[in-house]
C-alpha cells in the first residue's frame, strides 16, 4: 500500500490545493485521481463548455435582429458542426495540457480510476489501495436523473452527453427550468431548434427574484416553449419520435421531440465514492464540512461541488484558497459565503449576489429594507443598444447593501462593483456617487443605487412587471 | 432690465443646478439661455447620439465576425438612414420633452437666444439685457476648426454637422485622431465607408497608454486607413472630390475622398459669450475656475466644457453636484478630480482612469510604481468570445490602484469597480481577492490584479504588444 503526502480527488478546484501544496513542499509525493478528463467540471463539461457554445447563441441572436439598427443582415444557415467543433478543440487542447502535466510531474501519481474509500485515509483506486493523512475531496457532482417511467429506455441527453452531439436536434423536449436548462434551452432555441422547457415550478429558475424569472421567461417565450408547473410523469419512444407524459392542472398533456434534455439539478458522486466507508459523513450524498471546510475526518479536506453548497467554479475556487490556508498553512480560515455572485447566462443575462427581497424581509423586518431598482431602457446607453433590464439592489435602512439582482445584457459584469462594494461594506450611497462613465451601461447601476424605495412602493413596479 | 434669481448658460448640466435651486426656492424666478437646442452638446450632438450611432457599428461587426461562431451570416445592405433616422428620432423625442419643461415652468424664462456678457452680472439676451448676482455658465463647448487653406472653401462636417447627414459618403477623410475623430471613423468603417484617419501625432489616441493606441490602431487599421505623423496643409477641391494635400516625413501625400470630417479637439465659446467683459477670467478661451467651481467673479460658477478641463458628460454631471453644494447651499465642497474616468467607443472600447504608466513614474519612482496586466484571450469568456484586449493597472508599491487602462469589448463597464476601488481606497489586493464570476468577462481584471511585475519586466510585454 503506498503512502502519500497528499491525495487530491477530482482534477478541478483541487488541483490549486496540489499546486499549492508542492509549491511549499517540492519533495513530497501525491497521488491525483480523476475517473474522468482531468480539468474538472467547469473545464470537461461545465461552464466554459457551455459559455463557448452560448456564444455562438448570442451572435445568432444579435445578428437576428441586426435590422432594428439599420443592418440588414440574414443568417443562411447555421454550422452546428463547427459550434460543437470549436468547443471541443478548446477544450481538448486545455485537457491536453493538464493531462500533460499531470503524467509528467515528478511528483504526481496521477490515477485515472474510480477513487473509493475502503477504511479511513485509505482509498481504493484500481486494484491498488493508497492511504494519506491529508486527502481534499474535490469529487464534483453529476447530472441528476429522476425517476421517471421510460425515461432510461427513451434515451436522453444530459450536460455531459450533449457536448458530443454531431447534429442539432430539430426538435428538443428540456426537463427542468434550473439555470442548466435554461442556458441549454437558450443555446439550442437561439440555433434555431424547437425548444420546450417543461418545469415543475410554477416559475423557471425558481431561485432566482420571482421578477427576474418572469422577465427572462417572457424573452425566452420569444424563441422557446415554456411549460411551468408541469410534471413529466412518464416519457414514450414513438418511432424515431419521443413522447412527454406531463401532468399539468390535473390534466395530462403530450410533448413530443426528437430529442430530450434532462436538466433538473446535480447530484453527489457519494455513491462511487463511499465515503461513509472512510468515516466522513455525509448529508443527502454531499460531503459535510465544518466552517474550516474540513470534514468528519481529521485532516480530510472537502470543496466544490461535493460539497453541495454553492455549485459554481468561482466558489470552488475560492474554497480551494480556504483549504490551502487550513490544510496546507495550518491556519484557521473560517470560509464565508456572505458575498457570493452567480449568473445565469441565458438571454437576458442574469447575475445575483446576496439576499433576496423576501430574504431580507424576514431577516429585518418591512420597515428596514429597501429596494433600488432602475431600468436599462430608461439610460442613455439602453436606449442605444435598445435592450431592455434592470438591476434590483436590497438596502438595509442604513444603506448596507444587502444583495442584488440584475436581468440584461452583460449582467455578470454589471454585478461585479455591487460584488465589491458588499465585500467591503461600501453603501449604496457610496454606489451611487461613484463616476460612471457616461453613457455607458453601468450607469443603470448607479440609477438603481439612486432610486430607492420602500418595498411597498416597490411593489407595483414588481406586479407590472410579474405580469407584462 | 430684469433681474433674476438664477441665470444658467446652457441646458446642459446647468439644468441640474437650475432644478435643484428650484426645489429649494420655488418662488425663484430664473432665466435658462442656450442658443441651441435645449439638452446640452451630449445629447443633442455628443455622447448620446454618437453612442445610438456606434451601437450601429458595432452590430455590424458582430454580423460580419459571425462566421468564426458558426452562424452564417451576411449583411445584404445597411440602411444608413434608418440608423441616422432612429438616432434623430430618440433625440428629438428627449429634446422636445425638455423643451416644454423649459416653456412650461412658471418660474423660468427660458430664451432660445445667444448670451453675452455686457458687464459683471449682466448678459445681453437677444435684444433684453438682464442681470443676476448668482450666474451658472454651463456654456458647452464647439468643434475647433484648424486653419487650413482651402478647407473652408472645400467644406466638410464636423461632429455637429454629420448628424444631419441623409446619406453616406462613399469614402471620408477624418483630420484628426482623438477619441471623437476615431469614434466616427469606426462608425462609418464599420458600415463599409471607406475610411481614411489623418492624425498628426505620431499615433492615434494619444491621451491614451502607448499600447492601447498601438492596439486599437492594428485593430482599426482592419476597416480604415490610418496615417499618422501626417499634417494637412491644404485641402482642395477636385470635381466633386475633395483632397486633403498631407505633410508626412518631408514628403507631400494627397489623400482624396467624397467628405471630411473635421473632428482635432473642441475649442470654447468665449468669442461669443463674452465673459472677460463681464469680469471673468478665462485662459485661452476657457472659463477659469477656483476649487470650488467659481469663476473670478463672485457668485458665478461654471462647469463642464465651459472649464476646459474634463469634456466628459459624467464629469459635468459632478460638477453640478459640486456647484449646488457651493452655490446654492452655500457649503465649501472641493472639486476633486482623483478618480475620473472615461471611455473611447471604438472598436475595441477603450476605457481609462486616473495616471498612466508615466505619470506614475514620475510621480513615485521606478520603484515605487507597478504595473498589473492580463489579456482578455487568456481568460474563459475571452475565449469563448474570441476577443482580443488587455487590461493594465498601475499600482503602487503599497498596493494603491494608481490607474487603470482598459482596451478590450465591454471596457467602459468593466473598468467601474477599478473606480469603486480608487474612490474608496480599496488596494489591489482587495481586486484581485473579490469574487469575480466565472467564467464571465471581469475575471480579466481580477486576473490584472493578481499579476503584478515591475515596469521592467512590464516592457517587454509593452515592446510586444507595441510591434504586434
């Protein structure tokens, strides 16, 4: 049985955990398993796959409607082959690379095998056994499958398996209305294909402000199907044909595709990984960790996805900085999830950090939290892109901001001065006396920031636009 | 002779003044004069029709790049009225609503007339002469003409005139290479006119970084012809030509085109306001101005391009704020002009803040002074964009962001936390530790932050990107 210094499992976030650690340790010897492609998630099979592809949505959509400035321009077809191409040799060539200095570091044993722990600080990989007293479980999530009737027969795509499409389904049935089916959704209905989004919620993206859900479902009914509070119960295979059972208002409906998508959520890897068998609990299948990010288990280390909290590479990330400073430091960084942005790149954009309005009602009471909010159609530089938006910041009575929510083009860089004032506890009157460049689109920031209002006065403009 | 409570010169940010005052003062009788139309030079012939107009231009890059995304496109004509006709319309609309503000105000005089100084405090308005001891010179600026034989006779537009233009010119010569001379030469090289940029510096944009002209230069230099170190002497007309006879090297170019534009800096309106009559200082023309925004004679202030100092709306719109706290609420409020930003709507958009490589050297010391630099084609979305572009951040030894330059899509949002960071003192550290989205476009200063050199080692980056 070898011993290592350190095993890392999973080739995404962790790998900072390796690097760091050899860094301050160039002897020392450890052991990286990967079942997969090594490069993580977000690399293989997750957010850069994905923001490749959507790009090529975003194109096909601003060339769409090029003719509202004057550009009459038409799309004579779209190379399907080509956008999948160009995603998978970018890809491909970053996988290399890792895979590259994986196999060639002299002190990597790299392991392409199904990590399963056998007793603590052992793990059985192959038909090898290794053991280590300083273990980062960076094991990822998959797909979630749910059980319905058929299902497995019919055949699927997941987010994993549509990244080998060769063709573009003409017709595509997405279950689920999460961010995952929502980017996808967007990506293939940008192209052209018949998108129906089939979700249980009465809402897609149901975590996100109930005003941003129904805005980006109004853009999105625009190219794509929309079905809320609808259950798929039971899929058929009619011909080369397949067939949604969905149960909607107590009535039964029928949606029929060439293809189906299934995007309802990630799952944990637990059940390969098995590690109750190595004495680290485990909640729901996601590895449980103390504030330290360390699990049940002594000098055992758990981030990313695995841990089924913030299921994003930025946090994962961020985590890995946290173990680096607690496992390989020694020191006693507590991780902190108070600032922590996302976006969803569907169209329009979404991007969040922080509390919700309902969050913050519960959490201070009606009296003490206030929304800002402003429209991208009302600034200058709106009305030149001829974009519609809008950013909702959350306000403590003594200006704190307290969280906000942003649906438009380029969202996920609008939120990133709100991400930095949070993060140091500047106010919104210090957002709002900021210079902005004008007239450029961060302005609808700062007017948002501007314009503050109860929540009551809010709701009006809330209700207008639930039901636009 | 009427007297008045209030006078603003100009309609532009003065306005602003003018409704503060009257919120407070709602008996106060105040005389609004512009000789144009009301809505000041940004938006009825600067910032926010040139930005409707470039929106134009940059779709149509996009359509024309849209093949490396698999979508293939094609642009079957561009309908140069409509984008000048969707541009005239948004601003008419605006103009028109400030304008029956202005008529229907009971509490101001508005005169649609040209103002002149006849002694302090008193201005010749038409054929009235009216005074006030509290006077807002919000006076704008114009385009400077050279002296150039034969230009006059020859014709050409300027920023003010080619607005009203129906139809594009089958080619143009831009005199000129600052940021309005190479925001209009975008404009129109990006809708197929060809373009010829005249600047007599040894490059363009030069108030910028040297790599950011250098960069937008190669990538301009794709739709426009661009001479530099090239002075125009002459201009003749040639049939229904027009040429511009240049000075470049010793030697005599001719560079012919069907139009010029006439776009090398903005000149002040003294020759008709008249200040110096009224007892107000002005240097080359422009309004001088004490720290609190006050002229030399006391009570009357003047801001925005009347100054001279930064022609930029954002900086008026400060200005303002400043004004109405030191005239109108009788406070001592400093200008400051630490942290001013601005961006140049070119392709690629070119946004900057505070000092630049040199200033800081100047200021601090080679040693003292650091540069932090990353490219946009080395980050996830810059590669899922496929854009080129850089970000570089002039730091101090202790970690103050000193400036930021900024040459890339979306620079003019991106640059927004560099100047939330300045304004509060943030060091650049506390930007390359916040929470950056990924992968989203503002991982690209995040990863600027974290890669701090010398200026040395900084060079031979610059060198590179310089001869690229």
């Amino acid at each position: 049985m070898e011993e290592y210094d350190l095993i890392a499992i999973g080739t995404g976030s962790a790998m900072s955990v390796v690097e760091a650690f050899l860094a301050l340790n160039p002897e020392a010897k450890v052991a990286v398993i990967d079942k997969d492609e090594p490069g993580g998630i977000c690399l293989t099979r997750g957010c850069i796959p994905s923001k490749i592809l959507l790009y090529s949505a975003e194109v096909a959509r601003e060339v769409r409607r090029s003719k509202e400035f004057g550009i009459n321009a038409r799309i004579d077809g779209i190379d399907f082959r080509k956008i999948m191409e160009r995603m998978r040799r970018i890809i491909g060539e970053d996988v290399k690379m890792i895979e590259e200095g994986l196999k060639n570091s002299p002190n990597i044993d790299y392991f392409r095998e199904v990590a399963e722990f056998v007793e603590p600080y052992k793990l059985k990989v192959g038909d090898k056994v290794i053991s280590s007293k300083r273990i980062i479980i960076g094991a990822g999530s998959k797909p979630l499958i749910p059980k319905i009737e058929g299902l497995e027969e019919a055949g699927y795509l997941t987010s994993d398996t549509l990244l080998k499409l060769e063709e573009m389904p003409e017709s595509l049935a997405v279950i689920g209305g999460g961010y995952v089916a929502m980017e996808y959704g967007n990506f293939f209905a940008q192209l052209g294909c018949d998108v129906k989004i089939v979700e249980m919620a009465d809402r897609i993206l149901p975590n996100e402000e109930l005003e941003v859900s129904k805005f980006v479902e109004r853009k999105m009914r625009e190219v794509a199907e929309i079905r809320t509070r609808s259950r798929v119960f039971k899929v058929e295979k009619r011909g080369d044909r397949k067939v949604l059972l969905v149960e909607r208002d107590g009535k039964t409906e029928e949606i029929e595709a060439e293809e189906i998508l299934v995007a309802v959520g990630r799952a944990p890897n637990s059940d390969i990984l098995k590690p109750e068998r190595g004495g680290i609990e485990t909640e729901r299948g996601w590895i449980k960790v103390n504030e330290y990010l360390e699990t049940s288990l002594a000098g055992v280390y758990a981030l990313g996805d695995a841990i089924g909290k913030h299921m994003f590479k930025h946090v994962a990330n961020y985590e890995a900085k946290v173990v680096i400073y607690n496992a390989i430091l020694g020191k006693k960084m507590k991780v902190d999830y108070r600032v922590v942005p996302h976006a969803v790149f569907t169209y329009p954009e979404v991007a969040s950090v922080g509390l919700k309005e309902e969050e913050a009602l519960e959490k201070f009471g009606k009296g003490n939290a206030f929304v800002g909010f402003f429209r991208l159609e009302e600034t200058g530089k709106g009305i030149a892109m001829n974009e519609e938006g809008f950013v909702k910041l959350i306000v403590k009575r003594d200006g704190e901001i307290l969280g906000c929510h942003i649906a438009a083009k380029n969202a996920s860089i609008l939120i990133q001065e709100v991400v930095l004032a949070m993060e140091h506890n500047l106010s919104v009157f210090d957002l709002a006396e900021s210079m902005h460049i004008h007239p450029a689109q961060s302005e609808v920031v700062m007017w948002a920031a501007s314009n503050l209002m109860s929540v009551d006065e809010y709701s009006k403009i809330k209700e207008e636009m639930v039901n636009a």
